[in-house]
C-alpha cells in the first residue's frame, strides 16, 4: 500500500480553487458557437413572421427581372447618371452635376462609394417647368456636402489652487453656504454646531447652538436678516441675525431633513429628507403650503428657482423630480440615472442644471427637463456640486476627489485629491458640500477632515503654461 503524499493545508485549498477555477472560469464568458443551420432558421422563420404577405411578391418580381434580363439592384454600384445606354452599359456611375438653367448636364468625377459618405441629395426643382437632363420630367438631383456635427473648443479656465485651510468643526463638515453680501459664510456640521465665518480673513466670528443631532443644510435668505437650517434632529430652524436666536421652527418632517433652499422671490423655503418628501413651507406662517410627495427613497438634495420648474429634487431612487410650485404636483420625472442622486446644481445664468450620481454627471435644460449631455469621468460617489458664471463645475467626491469641468463642453480640465488635515487618516478624505463665494473667483469646500477649505484660480497660470489637452472624439455619444 503505497503512502499518502502529505502536503499543506495551503496548498490543497490553492489546488482545490484552481480546480474549480479550471471547471467553471475557463469558457465563463464565452458565447456558444454559432449554428449555422440554426441561423438559416431563425431568418427565415423571422422573415415569415415579419414580411410573410409580401414575400412571395419579392420572389416573383425576382423571377420576372431574370426572365426579363432586366438589371438585378445590386448588380452594377449605384449611382446618379444622365440615363445614357453608354453610362448603364459602363457602370462607371458618373455623378450629374446640377446646373442653373436645369438643361445641360455634365459629367463629374465618379463617386467613391464606400460605407460611409458625406453627400446627402437635394432635389431642386427646374426653373422652367423643362424636363431634366435624362429627358423624364424628374427634378434634377444636386449633392451638397453634408455638414459635420461640430464638437465645441471647451473655453480655458484657470487651474485652481488650495488657499486657506479652516479648522474649528468637531465633526465632519456637512454643509455650506455664503450670504448675499459675501462677506461671511456659515458651516454646519456633525458637531450640531453652526458656525459664521469671515470670507476675507477665515476667523470665526460666531457660533450658533440649538440643533440637537448633526446640521445637514444652512441657508440665508437675500431679503431678511435670516438665516435657515435643518438637521438630522427632524428640525428646520429659522434664525434671526440680529439677535442671533432662533425665531421658527418648521414642524412636519418624519424622519432627518437632508437639504433645503430658499425660493429666490418668494417667501418660501423648501425642504427635503429622509422621509421620501419635499415640503414647502411659508417662511412666515410656518405652514406647511405643500408635501411633494413621489419619490421611493431619500431626497438628498433639493434647490430652488424663480422659474418653471421653480422646485427640482434628487433622490437616492435615482430619479430627478421637477415640481410645479402652485399646484404641489410633480410635472416630470427624470429616470435616466441609473444610481442614487445626490446633488443638483443650477447654472448661475443658463437656463439648465445638472445632477450627479455615481453613474456620471447629467445636464438639463429647463423648463422641460431636456437632456443636453453627459459629464463622465467622476467615478466616485458625488456628494456635492457647484457651478459659476465662468462656466466652471465643480464635483466633490466621497473619496476625497474634485474635478473641475468646462460647463459647455463637458471637458475635464482639472483634477486632484484634496489634502487631509494633518493628523486625520485617509480615509477621512470626503467633500461632503461645496459653493462659490458670489463673485465666483474662490470655492470653499466642506470636508470629511472636520476642515472648511478655500481655493482660488491660479493667478500665474496663463494658456501656454496650462494648455486645453483638448482631443475630440469622432463624435461625442449622446448615451441616456
């Protein structure tokens, strides 16, 4: 009886998963091979179902043809001639050039046919009513160049750099947003802290208590002195600046509130959260005008405009919702994303927005909700983005990452990790909000690092030394 070879536990597990590595992988993805017979069948059977009454047409008219020893289609190149035998018995397939009074036809170089050309035909008809060149009444034939789709050179922006780091925050930095006058902003974060800070100098200038559990939106209104913010506590608080006091509470969310947005006109705040709604409430009053109710899931982000639709919402089922503001009803819903939206943005001066999810970046045109394209690139999941005048987006990611995209043309023009605070790990790398001050030149950040940061464009960068690495595709896929 011969001995049993002993050998480790490693290696019979490494031999058993290569077995089973052998057994399954190997051909996993290939595709069966094709039958050719099989083939032959399904055509046919599909040409009966599909073209069964006009089939048998097809093979008489072929039969006829051969009897006739008329010219099978197919048999010669096709090509637009004058009609002549000597053209029909050369094949050359000579082009007829179009001439203005429509008698005289002469002959162009012949046409390179291959699989794809760029001359679509335009017929034009004869001046006099006179019969055309091959003598049938038919109206001449002209070719016109056929124009290219034009792919926009993306404009140059300025690299951006980082400027100011601001530390305070005992928690990570949720949310973000500059006053009107740009002079100060305000921060809320996992601290249920709210603190005011000086957009010039980055010293803190105030620190507001009340929330009860983190503060995921703060928004201050241009028309009062008021300051807005909602949290995971289930609470929306109104603030009043001068005495730095809350004045308001919103009541009727169920669960945490997520994000909110003042309407630019009106005196109405929208908010959303975790309850699958958007409520609209009278700034005043406190009342809840409207529950947009028509998401499955989490409403994470919700903004607000002067015009049709006034309310747009992301969730986390993935679709984009455009309300109608007067009736509280939803007027279309976008379900092209195909993972969790997390942000919206409106363009400062177009009439479009975008919303982010994993998948890509998507831009609408409004009132409708028109798709315009795609922004592919941000692989991670997108928390927040922003947009300026100058046509600069900007997406923060989960992981830490930011790119800077040419709003018109989608390109990419700059990307980078942004740095942890010393101290934190790297895992703490996450932009959680962003926003541009209201002349657009700085962009402060909202950080997983407990951080707030600053960056400004580059003021020694010029063309030459940063240039557009601008590569068109052939065409730019229009993916849904």
């Amino acid at each position: 009886m011969e001995d049993v070879q002993k050998h480790s536990v490693h290696t019979l597990i490494f031999r058993s998963l290569k077995r089973t590595h052998d057994l399954f992988v190997s051909n996993q993805g290939n595709l069966p091979e094709i039958d050719d017979h099989l083939e032959k069948l399904r055509r046919s059977i599909k040409a009966k179902d599909s073209y069964g009454l006009v089939l048998d047409k097809a093979v008489k008219i072929a039969e006829a043809r051969k009897a006739s020893g008329a010219q099978m289609p197919g048999d010669k190149p096709l090509a637009i001639t004058d009609g002549s035998a000597a053209d029909l018995a050369s094949g050359a397939g000579s082009l007829v050039k179009y001439s203005a009074g429509g008698r005289t036809a002469d002959k162009t170089a012949p046409l390179v046919t291959g699989t794809h050309t760029s001359l679509v035909r335009a017929s034009m008809a004869n001046s006099n009513g006179d019969k055309g060149a091959n003598g049938n009444g038919a109206s001449n034939l002209q070719l016109i160049p056929k124009k290219a789709p034009s792919i926009p050179k993306p404009k140059w922006h300025a690299p951006w750099k980082l400027s100011r780091v601001i530390s305070g925050h005992l928690g990570w930095v949720r949310c973000i947003t500059v006053e009107p006058g740009n002079e100060w902003f305000a921060t809320g974060a996992g601290d249920r802290v709210i603190k005011i800070w000086d957009l010039a100098s980055g010293k803190l200038k105030l620190s507001l208590t009340g929330h009860v559990s983190t503060v995921r939106g703060v928004a201050v209104s241009s028309k009062h002195p008021y300051l807005f913010s909602c949290g995971e506590d289930r609470q929306v608080k109104c603030w009043d600046l001068e005495y730095n006091k809350v004045i308001r509470h919103y009541h009727g969310h169920l669960s945490a509130v997520y994000s909110l947005a003042l309407h630019p006109t009106i005196d109405v705040l929208a908010t959303s959260g975790r309850d699958s709604t958007a409520r609209i409430w009278d700034m005043r009053t406190k009342a809840n005008v409207h529950t947009l109710t028509g998401h499955t899931n989490t409403v994470a982000s919700v903004v607000a405009q002067a015009t049709n639709p006034q309310i747009i919402t992301g969730s986390h089922d993935s679709t984009v919702r455009l309300w109608d503001l007067a009736a509280g009803k939803s007027v279309c819903t976008l379900t092209n994303h195909k993972k969790s939206v997390r942000s919206i943005v409106l363009h400062p001066s177009l009439y479009m927005f975008a919303s982010a999810s994993p998948d890509n970046i998507k831009q609408w045109r409004c009132p409708e909700g028109n798709f315009v394209q795609n922004i592919s690139g941000h692989t991670a999941i997108v928390n927040c983005m922003a947009a300026n005048n100058d046509g600069v987006l900007v997406s923060g990611g989960d992981n830490g990452t930011m790119f800077f995209w040419d709003w018109r043309t989608g390109y990419n023009f700059q990307r980078f990790q942004a740095p942890v605070q010393p101290g934190s790990m790297d895992s703490e790398a996450g932009v959680f909000a962003m926003c541009f001050d209201q002349s657009g030149t700085r962009l402060i950040t909202a950080e997983a690092d407990k951080t707030i940061k600053v960056y400004k464009e580059d003021d020694e960068a010029s063309e030459e030394s940063h240039p557009v690495n601008w590569r068109p595709e052939l065409l730019k896929r229009r993916k849904f």
